[in-house]
C-alpha cells in the first residue's frame, strides 16, 4: 500500500515513480486527497484502479462521534494499535475550527487536565495528525478555516511530526489556510518555542500559562518544574520579534485557585511585558477531579480587572459541554464505558 498523508510531496513523487507510474499522477492524488478532501480512493475518478487499489489515505476507526446542540462535533480515532484519540470542529458564525491532538494521551501530566490521567502513550505521526483535518471534513461539511493544536498532547514536545502537519495545512498547493489561523497552543517549553520562532512560518503561539507566578503554576503544571515564566515569556517575545506575530496567552481559570484579584494583578503584569493577548476559559469540569469551573461573575470580573490594567483579554467560551466533547472527555468516558 502507498499511505499519502504521512508524505511530503517530494516523497509521494518519488512513491509514485518507483511504482512505475507516471509523475503526473502525483498531482492528481494530492488534488483529491488535500484539496478536494476525498478520503476513499474508490472516488477519485481520473485514477485508474491499478493505483487506488494502492492507495491509503485514513488508517483509524472513527471509534465515537459526539454531536453538541451547539453545533460542535466531535470524533475519536482508533488508530490501528488501538491508540486513540480526539478531534473536534467547532463552528462559529462563518468560521470552522478544527481542534487537533499531536499525541496519544499526554506526558505533562497539568493536574486538572484530563488528557494526562494515562500519561503519554505515543507521539502522533505528521499522516495521523493531517488525518484528524481529514476525518472532521468528512464529518461535517464546510471548509475548515482555522486549526487549533489544542487537543490531546503537547505539541512541541512532539516538534518534527507537528511541524511537517503544519506545513501540509499551510501549503498552498495542499490544504491552504493562511498560516495565521493555525494555532500552536504549548505547555511552554522554552528551547522548541525558540526553534519554533526560526521556523519562517507565521503561526500564532499560544502559552498556557494558568497563573501568575512559578510557585502556584508549578502545582498545576508539574512540568514547568525546572521552567521559569521568565524564561517562557523571554522565549515568547523572540517569537514574537521573529514572527511579528502577537502572542496569545491563555489562561484557565480555576475557582478559588487561581482566580483571585491578586492573581489577575499578576497576570496583568505579565501580559504588559510583552506584545499579547490573554485568553480566558473557564474551566471545563472532569468527572473525578477537584478543581471547579468559576461562577458567570467571577469570570467577568477577572477579565475586568485584566482589561481595566490595559490587558486585552478575550474570554473563550466554553464548547460541547453537554456531550463530552469538552477537553479529552470522549476517550476518557469511552475508556470508561463497559
Ligand atoms: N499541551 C498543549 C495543548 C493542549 S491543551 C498546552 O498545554 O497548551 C489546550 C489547552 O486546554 C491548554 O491551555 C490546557 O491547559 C487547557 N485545558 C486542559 N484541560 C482543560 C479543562 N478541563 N478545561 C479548560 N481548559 C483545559
């Protein structure tokens, strides 16, 4: 079998010439495949059958599929090695946002996220990641216009596979979005943020930060341990002096853990130190963990107090959580289920 998505197009041309086909043959495949986003070779009509019946394009089982009322679907895939994982498209007005993992559970192990509770189980191939942009096109009509790398895994911690998906979702010839509706969202690893930032490519970095000083984020985020968010922020304003592109820092909001006046005083004091903006979510509850989603008001006045210090903040909604498509809740509760 000829698999195409785990492919630059340089090496598809050389798959497709060593097979004896003709190298015109490559175009074609790609066009069906990234641009005219069919999945099954049996549709792609101007091939002949000695090359589909070669060609591979998904691997996984679409294991589960949660539809929210609010119009967001979500999809586990079951790669063949019985590994897992979530993606999600989530519409709003005329955008489609697909929410992508770069790994099979999560090695960073943030207390109150549900994607780390088994710990990392494999890092995702460049094919397996393009194949969630794939599988949520199938699922839902519509051209997808912005990617998020929010879903299970860090994303630099798994650089190389990340980085050729990127290219692939960048590339005009292949998916096409414009590099600044791709967000990379990182736990925060200083050296790949720097490497990130000499990439060329003009994507937007996103930083979970989730609070205002090393002491509470190290309890919450036990990998920032020999980490400072010096040393982040440093790494952030290199990408943003390289990329020209502001930096998003998100934050979510934990009830009575790191929504304090003072906590927001902090943050404020970080965001004024370099080009950004803050993201808040509200805390998405995972069955069996303690942490609380913040009250409607405490949220509002914790943005307030942000832009009220000069911040610009933008409160991120909530999404799909009256199916279990908020954060890495799919697998859990199918890994659940008898
Ligand atoms: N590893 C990357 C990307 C994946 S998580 C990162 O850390 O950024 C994407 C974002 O969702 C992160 O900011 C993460 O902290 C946040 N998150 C995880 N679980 C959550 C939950 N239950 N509710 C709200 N946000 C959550």
């Amino acid at each position: 079998m000829l698999t195409v998505l785990d492919k630059t197009p340089a090496q598809l041309a050389e798959a497709v010439v060593a097979r004896g086909w003709p190298p015109y043959r490559t175009d074609q495949i790609i066009d069906w495949v990234y641009r005219k986003g069919v999945a099954d070779p049996a549709g792609m009509r101007n091939l002949p059958r000695e090359i589909t019946g070669e060609l591979q394009v998904l691997t996984a089982r679409l294991a589960a599929r949660a539809d929210s009322a609010d119009g967001t679907v979500k999809l586990l895939l079951e790669f063949p090695d019985a590994q897992a994982v979530e993606c999600v498209l989530i519409p709003t007005g005329d955008r489609h946002t697909a929410c992508l993992s770069t790994q099979a559970g999560c090695g960073m192990g943030c207390r109150f996220c549900a994607s780390g509770l088994g710990g990392l189980q494999r890092n995702l191939t460049a094919g397996e990641i393009l194949e969630q942009m794939l599988a949520l096109r199938q699922a839902v009509p519509g051209r997808i216009s912005n990617v998020v790398f929010m879903g299970s895994g860090e994303p630099l911690a798994n650089y190389e596979a990340t980085l050729e998906a990127v290219r692939a979702i960048v590339d005009p010839g292949r998916l096409g979005l414009s590099a600044r509706s791709v967000t990379i969202s990182t736990v925060g690893i200083p050296a790949a943020i720097r490497r990130l930032a000499r990439e060329g490519l003009a994507v937007t970095l996103a930083i979970s930060l989730h609070a205002p000083n090393d002491a509470l984020r190290r309890t919450l985020l036990p990998s920032a341990a020999n980490t400072t968010i010096a040393e982040i922020l440093a790494a952030a304003k290199e990408f943003f002096h390289a990329r020209k592109r502001e930096v998003t820092l998100e934050y979510v909001l934990l009830a009575g853990v790191n929504d304090s006046a003072l906590c927001a005083d902090g943050l404020a004091g970080l965001a004024g130190r370099l080009r950004c903006n803050v993201n808040l979510i509200g805390y998405n509850e995972v069955e069996d963990m303690a942490y609380r989603a913040p009250t409607p008001t405490g949220l509002k006045a914790f943005a307030q107090r942000l832009t009220d210090r000069g911040v610009n903040v933008h409160v991120r909604h909530s999404r799909g959580a009256d199916t279990h498509a908020a954060c890495g809740q799919l697998r859990g509760s199918v890994a659940r289920s008898p």
